[in-house]
C-alpha cells in the first residue's frame, strides 16, 4: 500500500510536464492506495488480526517498525476513508489548477501527506514515528502554499511551519523522557517500563504531550496557525487537513495516556475537559464571526476538537478512579466523535470547495441563491451542515449523545471540584451545539438562500460528477453512522478494549442496532426510531395536508418588499446575521469596528462613502504571541553578542567548553 | 407492546396536536381580559387554521425548497416530540426517543430549519429573525438542558417518562433542587416558545418580532402548519413543565378511568400554566434584545446551583 503512495507520488512528479496526467496519475494511485489502507484497517478493526513488520535500520535505536493494533486500525480506517473520496473528487477539482500551478508537485505532496499520516498512526518507534511526523508536516506545509501566489498563503505557511516545529520540539521532550525512564524508543517497551517511573516524570510527560500534540489538534490557544493554514490549501487537502491530520494529534493522546502511561491522575483529565471547553466554545464563537467559508469551517474544527477532548477527558478522569466501564464509555464517545467529524467535515470542505471552485471567491458575503444554481451540493452541504450542528437523525447527534452521557455519569458522586468542571462541560458542550446550529444556519443560509448577492454568485454553475459523487457518498456515510450507530459502537468496543489501560474491559453501553444504552439504565436512544419517526411523521404530514387542500392554487409572487425596491443588499448579511451573538460574548471575542467616513468637503457634514470595518481583535497574538516574540528577539539579540565574527574568538570558546567538558567528567566519576 | 395499549398511543401521538390551538386560545382569552377586552372565543385558533387550509396559496418566487419543505418537517418534529415526553400516562414508557437530550435536540432541529426557511426568501425582516431566533436559541440550551439533567439526576434516569414517574413516586421530594430547577426551565419556556419577554407573539413590529418575521412569507396551509407547529410546541414546553416538575395527577397504569381522570388534571395544570404565563406576559414588558442574555445565563446558573444541590 505504502509502494502505491510512493508511485504515486513519483510518477505525479515524473510526469510534472502534463498537467491531466499528472493528476490522473496521482489521485488514482491515492485512491488505489487508501481503498488498499481501507481493506487492511478493516480487516484488522473487524477480524482482530494484527499485522506488523518491523525493519532494523542500520541507524542506533531507529527502527522502521509499524503495526496496526485496534487503535491504529480505527485511525487509519478513518484516513484511508476521507482520503479515498477526497481523491476521486480531487481528480475533478484540481482541473482547475491547470496551467497556474504545478500538478505534478501537488500530486507528490498529496501522496506523501496521506502516506505519512497513515505511518504516523502505525508506527511503534518513537524516532521512526517523529520522522513520519515531519514527512507530514513538511508535505502538508508545501500543500499549504500551494498557491504560492498568494501572499497569504505564503503567511500561513510560514506560521504553521513554526508553529508545527515548536509542537515537535515538545513532542521529543516527551519522547526522551520516555527513553530516560525505559532506555528504549519502541512503543512496546515504553508500555512496559513506564509503570516505574516517577510521578514528575509523568505529569512532565504529559504536559509536554499535550503542547505538542496540542498544536497539531488545534487546541486553544495553540490554535493560531490552524484558521490560516487549513483554507490556504486547495480544498480536497483542506478537507484530509481539518478532518484527518488534526486527529493525529488526537491519537498520540489516545495513545500515550490511555496506552502508554498506565494509570492517570486525576488532574489530567481534568485539565483535557477544561482544555476541550473553552477550545469547544471559543472555537465556534470564532467561527460565528468569520466570513471566509472554509475559515469558518476551520474554526469548526478547532470546536470539534474541544468535543472529542471532554469525551478523552472525561474518559482520563475515570480512569483515574478505577471506574473503567465508564473510562471506555468516554473514549468511545471520543472516537465516534473523531470519525463523525471527519466525515462531515470532509464533506463540508468538499462542498465549500465546489462553491469557491464555482464563484471564485472565499467570502460569504458575495455569495447567495447558490441553492438554484448548484442544486445538489447545496444538498449535500445541508446535509453536512445538520450532521456538524448535532441535529438528528444524524451522526454528530449520535455521538454528542454519547458525550454527554459520558459527562452525565461523571456529575454524581465526586468530589465537589470535579462535580463542578463535568458541569460546566455538560453546560459548554449544549452551549455549544446551540451556536453551531447557529453558525450553520448563517453558514447555510448565507450561501445558499436567499438571492445571488453579487455578478460571481450568478453565473455559478453546479459542480462536476466525480465531485458529486464523493459528496453524496460522503452524505451516505453521514447518514449510514447515524443509523447505524449501535453497531458500530459495538465495533469501538473492540478499540477501547484494546487500550493496555482499558485492557478486556466493557463498556458502560449496550449497544445494539435498535437502540443503545447505558447499563445503569441512565440513558437510552434509538437511532432507527428517530429516522423513522421523522420520516413518517413527515410523510403522513404532508399526504393529510396533500388530501385537506387539494383544490388550493400554489401561486408565485414576488417577497414582500414594502413598497420599495428589494435587493439583495438589503437581505441579512454573514456580519448582521451573527453580530447580536457577538456583541453578547464581547468579553471573550473583543469585537472590534473602525468607521471610516470620507467627506465631500472640509465642512464635515456631507459625507461622501462610508466604510465600517467590522472584525475580531486578535487577542492571542497580543497577549501570548507578541510578548513571546518579543522575549525570542530579546534573546537572540543577546546571544548575538557572542558572535563577534573573529575566528579566534570562536577557537577560544571551543577551548573552554573542552576545558569544561573534562571538569565535568572528572566531577562524573 | 400488547394490542391494547394501541388506542393509548393514538390518544398521545394526537394528543398535542389536537389540544395545542385550544390552549393557545386560553392564553389569549385571558390576556384579552386583562386589556378590559371580551376577547375571541377559545376555539378561535382552530377557525383560524380551517380558514387557512382553504386558502390558496403565494410563495416568494425567490424561495427554494428548503422554504416549501419547511413546515412539513417542522410540524413533523413537534409530532414526533409528542410521542416522546409524558402526558397523561407513565404507562407508555418511551424508551426510544424519549431521552431528554433527543427532545432538546429535536427541538433545536425544528428551530434550525424555521431559520432556514426565514432566510430563505431573500426578506430583511426573515434574516433579521432567524438571527434573533437562533441567537435565543443558542443561549437557551445550556439551562434547558441542565434543569432537565437535575431531575433526571434526582430520579437517576434521563428518560421523561421514567423522570415523570420517579418524581411523582418521591416521598418527601428533594425540594430545593425541583424548585431552582423549575425556575431555570421556566425561562427556557419563556424563550423557547416566542413569549414574553423574548418575543411578542401578536406583534407585526420589525423591531421586535422574532418568530413572526421569519413566517412572514408564509400564507395558506403552510402558514397553517407554521402557526399550529408552534402552538405544538407551546403545549409540548407546557407538557414538560407540568408532568415532569410537578407529575401528581399522572396515571401510572393504561386504564380508561384512570387516564380520563389524567388527561382532566392534565388540562387543569396546563390552564394554570397559560394563566401564569398570561399574568406574566400582562404584566411586565419585553426586554431589550440585548438584556436577553443575562436572563438566559440567569436560567443557566440557577440550574447549575440546582444540580450541586442534588446529591
């Protein structure tokens, strides 16, 4: 499978030359390549084989070592499946890149992200697994700026780079300290001798794991670079971006404090609800007041994130006391949450995608009426849209469902501070499924409805059939996960129990295709029952209401106006639609509008054109980013006093750290 | 499920529906009076959608289908809400969708798609009321959500009915905890069902109306389900708040004398809700839009005291 990704990369950058072949090539050979990941997943996720191969390297401690346990299974399942329609729609969207930027790059770029990812998941050797890492940031850094025209791509590139770096240079604090404890960089031997180590060499691993995986998650306020990078890529790459790489991050989590470390601490978990809540809500309320679709999308991510923490979270805190039925609960909660996500969120870029790709511009605001032009991915979007805002009968339902039962459990019977946080998660995670339905009533609304608000917007044309097709699968599965809940939960029950720190234990659930429940009898739900219930209720609806009024007339008309003229400037704009929900939260957002007047003469009371700009202070970089900035210039500006540029000054220093270096020995032994 | 526990289910499935234009009549009839008005008969909403129904009908020609499907789905979900929660019977247990998280969500679902259809048709007053909905929405899940945790908490289950009929089989309620809680809910039920003072229900006025200005497009037998949709929903808050904060009077078992017998108190406790929200909307007046939050982050805190308070 690895083989088929790295011809596919080669050959792309082999055939760089010929734009169409180049992008036949590589997308076809991603998707031969992810539908081989799906078999291999699958049959270890469904028939509990585990393979594995392991390659010493001629290099001390690294070893190309990979197998795919239960976890690694569901992940690269989950990758191998966004990836697999991300590629068929890719071989439609990237024709529009023809002749303006190379396809041969994108296609090299695309195969090795996607194989990478697909490494970093399986790989058991920390070194080996940290330089799978890099192969994935550096090829998702190049995809990020793509379009290297665009200055602001080069930006976002450029932040995400450093950004990323910083996460793995915490990354290899936590793996050193590892070694320390074990003498050994293999997962399995980190398993085995970690129970030794010291209660500060754990707490100082799983700070460190946090930051570092913390920044690929998106975490607030970690998050910075994620808003700008995401959209910068083309959007099928955006898509495996926001759906799939950020769950990397997630599954080192996963891996390290329910796997690796055994036993936690209670603040752990604690600290993870308390990281997921605000990240939950502050995310969504970012993406309430962006106006770049597949920004806002982005910020979605950073909330879906902070979801799939409170069900880690929650699980971690479990763990701690020893309760760990409702331990798998929680991370089974977290991972139906992980795949959910990544399907509707893959969907979502993908639709995004398709309208960019039709009206040339990110901004929400120019567009409207799309519904009539582009029929089908405004279905499909819907779609997207219900299952993001937690509606049923769809997944995101299901598995917020889920969270909240895992957080319901966790309100009787602790202590009061940790009474305290799960209530304010349970009250952060309904919070924030009221604001994403929000968000995408604007983010829907705004795109699809109403009129064509500007000339892009009206000779918008429905995307092509590869597209649509990888959309409407995308929706089938959205749907399919709904329905099909119980089952597949039974299946995560499989992954959870895998868990050295969970090993061969139940869930708290009983999860069967009618219905899923708790085994205290808390809470219970049926899926199919709800799908059914909706759809017939709908049907007698409509077939009673059909027979009452089968001799009225359905006219058209014109919308009410008033008396005036309507335009599609005076329909609800993206800005007016969310700014109460903004001004409300303005202690958190500090919201931010300059006015700008020009006026016709020095009089100052004909004004000519009036502007207002309204926006978000950024706060991160102000409080957190510059003064860091500002203390790395400071540094360096010190450090560069040493280097005075005389060649006998920098023998003079290796002299001395010599001298040093023997003293030390000497103080050794 | 025995065969005759049948005619139980129709009466609850068709139960909200078919009494919620009377109750809205209730609360109309007296809100009249207290203006020195005689006021409509209480029947009036029902002539009110048979006049609809025959009626033809004038859609926008801006709008998609998302504005013609609408309704359906909207009344829809009201339905299927109603076969969910506890009205005069804990003997029909639903265990399917009747999770309090479901019927939240569910709720939201119909409130999603109301917002879509105002948008829709390209009308100021449509935009500027789904943002006004959704906005009130999105702040009033938290406290719905958590005041209807305390009791299932208190009762140890998170289905309605079994909430229902755990509340009503306490000895000495845990009071407090009930009472906070009925607060938070109360507010919720306030905003969720376009009252006072969230919303004006009888006002054409853009600079307050809410639920009206996103059903302003709507004319004929949608209007008609628009209208009896949200008069589904009133009837389904007023439900909630009298079977699962004060359940006394709820028939336990699936007999015609005892569940004639609920279904008559049941009317009793929902006409006192309609009274007080009468009085209340009678006698205060409608905030600010944006002194709604405080109210609704009020309902959130009372209801997270309410749950420490639960042990």
């Amino acid at each position: 499978m690895l083989a088929v990704f790295a011809a596919g990369a080669l050959g792309a950058l082999l055939l760089r030359k010929h734009d169409a072949a180049a992008n036949i090539w590589g997308n076809c050979m991603a998707i031969i390549g992810s539908g081989a990941g799906l078999l291999i997943s699958g049959a270890a996720l469904f028939h509990g084989t585990v393979p594995a191969f392991s390659v010493d390297s001629s290099l001390p401690l690294l070893a190309f070592s990979i197998r795919i346990d239960q976890l690694s299974a569901f992940f690269m399942l989950v990758i191998s499946l966004v990836a697999f329609f991300c590629s068929i729609y890719a071989l439609d969207y990237v024709r529009h890149y023809y002749g303006k930027y190379s396809i041969g790059m994108l296609g090299f770029f695309y195969n090795a992200f996607i194989a990478s990812m697909i490494i970093v998941v399986t790989a058991q050797n920390a070194l080996f697994f940290l330089v799978a890492w890099e192969v994935m940031a550096l090829a998702s850094y190049f995809l990020v700026i793509y379009e290297r025209r665009e200055t602001a791509s080069i930006r976002a590139g450029s932040l995400y780079f450093i950004m990323t770096h910083a996460g793995t240079a915490f990354i290899m604090i936590a793996f050193l300290l590892m070694y320390r404890a074990t003498g050994s960089f293999e997962f399995a031997d980190f398993r085995d001798g970690m129970a030794a180590a010291s209660p500060l060499v754990k707490n100082a691993i799983f700070i460190s794991a946090l930051i570092g995986f913390g920044v690929k998650a998106g975490v607030i306020p970690l998050h910075v670079w994620l808003p700008s990078a995401h959209p910068a890529a083309p959007s099928h790459v955006s898509a495996l971006m926001s759906g799939v790489m950020i769950k990397t991050g997630i599954y080192m989590m996963v891996r390290i404090y329910l796997d690796i470390l055994p036993g936690s601490y209670l603040w752990w978990g604690l600290a993870l609800m308390i990281a997921g809540s605000i990240s939950s809500l502050l995310g969504v309320l970012y993406a309430l007041s962006e106006h770049d679709l597949k920004k806002l999308l982005a910020y979605h991510s950073i909330e879906n994130v902070g979801i799939i923490l409170l069900g880690l979270g929650s699980a971690l805190v479990f763990s701690s006391f020893g309760m760990t039925s409702l331990a798998a609960l929680g991370l089974a909660a977290a991972l139906f949450h992980t795949m959910n996500h990544a399907t509707f969120k893959a969907l979502l870029f993908l639709g995004a995608g398709s309208v960019i790709a039709a009206t040339h511009t990110r901004n929400i605001e120019k567009y409207g009426g799309l519904i009539r032009l582009m029929p089908q991915t405004a279905f499909f979007f819907l779609i997207g849209s219900m299952a993001i805002s937690a509606l049923p009968p769809l997944n995101g339902f299901f598995s917020e469902w889920l969270t909240f039962q895992a957080l319901f459990q966790g309100v009787a019977g602790f202590d009061v501070v940790t009474k305290v946080i799960f209530i304010l998660s349970i009250g952060s995670l309904a919070l924030t499924g009221g604001l994403a339905a929000a968000c995408f009533v604007k983010a829907f609304g705004i795109t699809f409805l109403a009129r064509p608000r500007s000339e892009q917007a009206e000779r918008a044309r429905e995307t092509g059939m590869l597209p649509r097709v990888a959309m409407a699968a995308l929706s089938l599965l959205i749907a399919g996960l709904g329905l099909f809940s119980g089952l597949v939960l039974r299946t995560l029950a499989k992954v959870t129990g895998s868990m050295a720190n969970l090993r061969g234990v139940e869930s708290a659930d009983v999860a069967q295709f009618k219905s899923v429940s708790l085994q205290n009898g808390f809470g219970e739900v049926s899926m199919p029952a709800l799908f059914i219930g909706i759809i017939v209720a709908s049907a007698v609806v409509a077939a009673a209401v059909a027979v009452l009024t089968r001799k009225r007339r359905t006219e058209t008309g014109p919308t009410w106006d008033c008396g005036s003229d309507l335009t599609p400037r005076m329909e609800i704009t993206a800005t007016g639609f969310s700014r109460s929900l903004i001004t409300i939260s303005r202690g958190v957002l500090r919201p931010s509008s300059d006015t700008e007047i020009e006026y016709h003469d020095a009089s100052r009371y004909f004004p000519r054109t009036g502007t207002v700009t309204m926006g978000l202070h950024d706060i991160y970089q102000t409080f957190i980013y510059k003064p860091l900035h500002d203390l790395t210039t400071m540094l360096a500006a010190q450090v560069t006093k040493v280097q005075s540029g005389n060649i006998n000054v920098y023998i003079l220093y290796i002299f001395l750290t010599l001298i040093g270096l023997l003293f030390f020995m000497d103080l050794q032994s | 499920m025995n065969m005759a526990a049948i005619p139980y289910w129709l009466l609850q499935i068709l139960l909200i529906p078919a009494l919620s234009p009377l109750f809205i009549g209730v609360t109309r009839r007296i809100k009249a009076r207290f203006q020195n008005r005689r006021g409509a008969s209480v029947f009036q909403p029902y002539r009110d959608f048979w006049k609809l129904f025959h009626k033809d009908e004038i859609i926008s020609e801006d709008a998609s289908w998302i504005f013609r499907v609408a309704p359906y789905l909207i009344f829809a979900v009201t339905l299927v809400i109603g076969a969910s929660i506890p009205l005069v019977s804990t003997g029909l247990s639903n265990t399917l969708t009747g999770d309090l998280l479901v019927v939240v969500y569910l709720i939201a679902l119909g409130t999603f798609f109301l917002a879509l259809a105002g948008i829709d048709t390209g009308s100021a007053f449509g935009g500027f009321g789904s943002s006004r909905e959704m906005m009130v929405a999105a702040l009033t899940e938290g406290g719905l959500v958590l005041s209807l945790l305390t009791l299932a908490l208190i009762s140890k289950s998170a289905n309605l009915t079994a909430i229902s009929a755990n509340i009503g089989s306490l000895s000495f309620p845990s009071f407090t905890p009930i009472i906070l809680a009925f607060i938070s809910f109360s507010i919720a039920l306030l905003a969720e069902t376009c009252r006072y003072p969230f919303d004006n229900p009888s006002t054409h006025l853009e600079l307050t109306m809410i639920h009206e200005a996103m059903i302003l497009e709507y004319s004929g037998k949608r209007l008609a389900l628009m209208e009896w949709a949200s008069a589904n929903k009133y009837l389904i808050f007023i439900a909630l708040g009298a079977n699962l904060f004060f359940p006394r009077g709820i028939a336990d078992s699936l007999e015609l004398i005892p569940v004639i017998l609920a279904l008559a108190v049941f009317a009793g406790k929902a006409s006192l809700f309609c009274i007080a929200i009468a009085v209340l909307e009678s006698s205060i007046a409608k905030l600010r839009i944006f002194r709604l939050p405080d109210l609704l982050f009020t309902s959130f805190v009372i209801s997270v005291i309410a749950i420490g308070l639960v042990n």
